[in-house]
C-alpha cells in the first residue's frame, strides 16, 4: 500500500520538470528496496519449502496389487518407516 501511494504521485502529476522530483526518485528507491527485501526473503523461504518436500518424495507406503494380512502390512510399513527416517 504504501508502494502504491509513493508510486501513483509519480504517475499522477510528476513529470521530470516538476519541483519535487528528486525527492520523489529518492522515496521510490527506498520503497523498491524494501519491496525487493520481501521478494527475496519470499524466494528464500520457499526454496527451503520446496528443498523439504522434496524429502517427501517417496511414499511411506506402498499400496499393494492385492489385500494383505495385517502382520504383512505391518512388516512393510515398519521397514519402509525404518527406511525414511534413519
């Protein structure tokens, strides 16, 4: 919101005779700055979202072709837990 004020008094009556213009160039760089420190904090955040789902790319479980007992089940879930988190 406030990019968009310091933004729109440029777009709405500077030109680059106007007096002020200096001032203007100057709170507008400071405003893209710290636009620019969120956009790269956001980027950053997200790369380390997407570096710990990649972790999770292997299911914990897989389904199989035809029923199982519950001590064959338990079994394979075990080795693929023991598997993912050791």
């Amino acid at each position: 919101a406030k990019f968009d004020a310091v933004v729109q008094r440029g777009l709405a009556s500077l030109n680059w005779s106007s007096d002020g213009v200096d001032e203007f160039i100057k709170e507008s760089m400071e405003q893209v700055k710290c636009m620019h420190d969120v956009l790269k904090t956001m980027k950053d955040n997200l790369a380390q979202i997407q570096d710990a789902v990649k972790q999770w790319d292997t299911p914990m479980i897989e389904r199989a072709v035809k029923p199982t007992d519950t001590d064959e089940f338990e079994r394979t879930f075990n080795s693929m837990k023991a598997a993912v988190f050791s």
